[in-house]
C-alpha cells in the first residue's frame, strides 16, 4: 500500500455524541470495508455495547482500538485539516464541498498531517459550535424532501469517496481481459459467414445485410480468445449437421 | 424535477432473498435519501416485518410500494438494462464498472427505458445464475482485507453515485456568498495598515513584509461583505484604545 496506507492512517473518523451503540458498529464497519481504521467517539451514549459488536460484523477490531473522548476538542487534538458532514449547509461562511471535493481535500492533506472527517448526533447531527471547529464542511447530496442519512450509511459514502479518491485505486473496469485479435474475429466471420451459406440461412446471391447486423452485433460485445474459440467451435459442429446427413439445421 | 425524476422514476433496485429484515428498511431509507423510490424484493425471508418498518424511519411509503417477486425473472419484467452488484469481480465475461461507471451507463438507459440495479443476498451475494441474467457488473472498490459491505450500505453507495451523476445535479459548493468587493477589501487593508501604525504595532520606516502577508491571509479566507464589516468594526474600536489612553493594545 506504501503512501496509500500512510495516508489512511492520517485520518481519524470522529462521531459525536451517538446515541445509538448499533450505530456505532455499522460505522466501523462501513470504514473497514473502505479501509479506514481510526475511529473516535465523543461522548457516546452507550459504548461498549453488544448492539455495536454485532453491527460491526467482523470490524469489531476498529471498535476495541477506537478512541473514546468526552469532548470535541479532544478528539481532534493534533489534527490539521477538520471537515464537519452535515445535512445541509448552514448560513456561515465555510467552504463547502460535496463528499467527492471533501475526499480529494482530505487526501491532500493527509500526505502530511493527521485530518477527521467529523460526524454529529443521528436526529440533529453537528451543532453549529462543533461545525465551528472544523475549517471545511462536506454536504452529501440528497432528496430535499427525506435527507436524513443514517449516520453509518453516511460514514460509508464518505469513507467510500476516499476510497475512490486514492490515487492507486485502479478502477475496476481495469480487470484484464484477454480479447480476441482482430485476424481471429474476421476468422471466426469468415467461418460464420461460410456455414450460414452452408446450411442455407445465408444466399449468396442476395446477402442483404445480415453480416452487417452480426459483425454489429459482436462488436458491442468485444469478443474475447475463449470466446472467439467456443463460437468456432459451435460453427464446426454445426457443420456436420448439413442437409445431406438429413437433419435440419434451422 | 422533469427529466431527472423521470430517470429515477426508470430505475428500479432489485434485493435478491434479502435475510434480514432491517437490511430491507435501511435500503429503502438508503434509496429515499437519494430521491429512488422503486424497490423489488425478491424472496424475502421476513416481510413485511416490524424490524424493517423501524430501520425505513420515514421512508416506509418505499416499503409500502414495494413489490414482492418470487424469482429474479418475475422482478426484471420489462427492464432492458440489469446491473448486478458483486462483492468482487468473478470469472465471467461480463463488463465490468465500478459504481460511478455503473451510474452513468444506467442513467444513459434510463432515459428511454426500464433499468434494474440487483444485489445479492446478504451472506454470499448474487449466484452465477443471477448474475448472469445482468448485463453489467458493478463492483464497488474495498478492503481486500475486508469487503463485505452492509446490504443497506451498497445501496447507498450505488444511490448516490446515481444522485451525483444526474447531470442537473450541481456541487452544494455552489452557495452563493455575498463576498467583498476588490474595493471593499482595498478599504479595510488600508484601515488596518493605519491602525496598526497608529497602535505602534507597525513602523511605516521598516514596514517589512507585515501588509503583504496580512493581504495573503486575508485572500486565502476569500472574505465576505459582513466580514468585513466586522473586522473595520473592530479596527474602530481598536483605535480607541490608542497609547495616550493609558492603555497598551499589544
């Protein structure tokens, strides 16, 4: 991981005031399957729990190592960057973000120095004076008629913008494939063109556009080697059912 | 909302044999956050149940409107273009995108026709099977270590990607401040030199570098009218408490 790790290691997930202990699970869940780990809870209402070992359902490792602070403030002693997740932004003068502008922020400063992504209370979320010690606010983008995110569902879309942010993180569509070359798709054409005319579908004599229509049809698919070879070998064994055997093909 | 909601309206989010009955609440809440309203279950164990109405907390009309199939097939009726979230990406040949690419083709779709966005069971994920009656996968980048995402939390994942794409959907950053005109600003920063020669803090014969990094941490903070007035509010009041006063400023 190198650098990625390094950077993860920076930033510390901070809830305030949760009321609810099943919460508190499923948020450290949501920040390992990201692969975040530092998790500080201010003033909990209950914690430890057994609501919030079940929840976290394999992440309890981020529950026994978390941070237990009865204020804000000491929650955040030696960070550098702080950015508050509300609901909407409040009439003040911070930057605001979307959770995808806040994640690049954070990463960049997590090169360098300990930063926290800063979460409030499930039914109220962050009080103006907690938003006040943070110098970012991130806002998730939501149906203005139901905003209310659940408090881990809102930790997971962040600590998933992170993720997405890192700038190791390959996407996934990066999945090697090992496509067909193109001699070995205009073979397989030339075989399919072949047995179609053998087995009467095709008239050479009046070809319309059917070839068009399945080079089209193929393209859209991007035929890998493995594939390339079972068409191919479908073709060949369609071969030997030819009228002379007696069979019908279509 | 006009093109917007009719694209969301298109896209229906399909829970196969979902176990836990909460897990189907917190979807439909996940889903309600992001403006979704269509959920397909298909198979569930428990439902409807009290446990799933308690995690919904305000979007049981999602329940309520809810439709309940028997197979995968019956919930596909009609859709054309089916993506299927997987925990990883498996041995097939199917193309694979990671959320903000899954969101972008879907929405493509969804313009003209009915899409589905499919997950598995909680324990073990989509089947084979089930996977292959998509045509695009979706995988959403994790912890290799540990990348089991909560049920409710990949479809808040995938629900906000779809709410980020929507093209009318612009950055919360986009709040309008009433920010200080250049001359505004030029009229406190030549305040604030007077004041702080007056208070002594600054010798107009060895004025050093001290204005040009006042301007540079002014500028970073990019101030708003209020502000301002504010600060020039402050510079008035600090000049009152000028040396012949008896009293020392610094």
């Amino acid at each position: 991981m190198g650098t990625v790790g390094h950077r993860f290691e920076n930033i510390r997930i901070v809830l305030c005031r949760p009321t609810h202990p099943g919460n508190i699970g499923a948020s450290a869940r949501a920040m390992k399957t990201m692969g975040l780990s530092r998790l500080y809870l201010v003033s909990p209402k209950h914690f430890p729990h057994p609501e919030a070992t079940a929840r976290a359902s394999g992440a309890e490792d981020v529950l026994e190592k978390s941070v237990v602070c009865e204020t804000l403030d000491d929650a955040l002693i030696g960070a550098q960057l702080m950015v508050a997740v509300t609901a909407r932004p409040r009439d003040l003068s911070h930057e605001v973000h979307d959770p995808r502008g806040a994640a690049r922020i954070l990463l960049d400063e997590a090169v360098r120095s300990e930063v926290a992504l800063v979460f409030g209370t499930e039914m109220s979320g962050l009080t103006t004076e907690e938003i006040g010690k943070c110098q970012v606010i991130s806002t998730i983008p939501a149906n203005p008629a139901y905003s209310s995110l659940n408090l881990a569902s809102a930790v997971q879309v962040m600590a998933y913008e992170l993720k997405m942010t890192l700038p190791e993180e390959m996407n996934p569509s990066g999945k090697a494939l090992d496509l067909a070359t193109f001699e070995e798709i205009e073979h397989f054409y030339q075989h399919l063109e072949k047995t179609l005319v053998k087995i009467g579908f095709l008239d050479p004599e009046e070809p319309k556009r059917l070839m068009q229509r399945m080079r089209r049809l193929f393209a859209r698919s991007r035929l890998e080697k493995t594939e390339v070879n079972i068409l191919r070998g479908i073709l060949r064994d369609l071969s030997k059912y030819s009228p002379d055997t007696g069979n019908e093909i279509v």
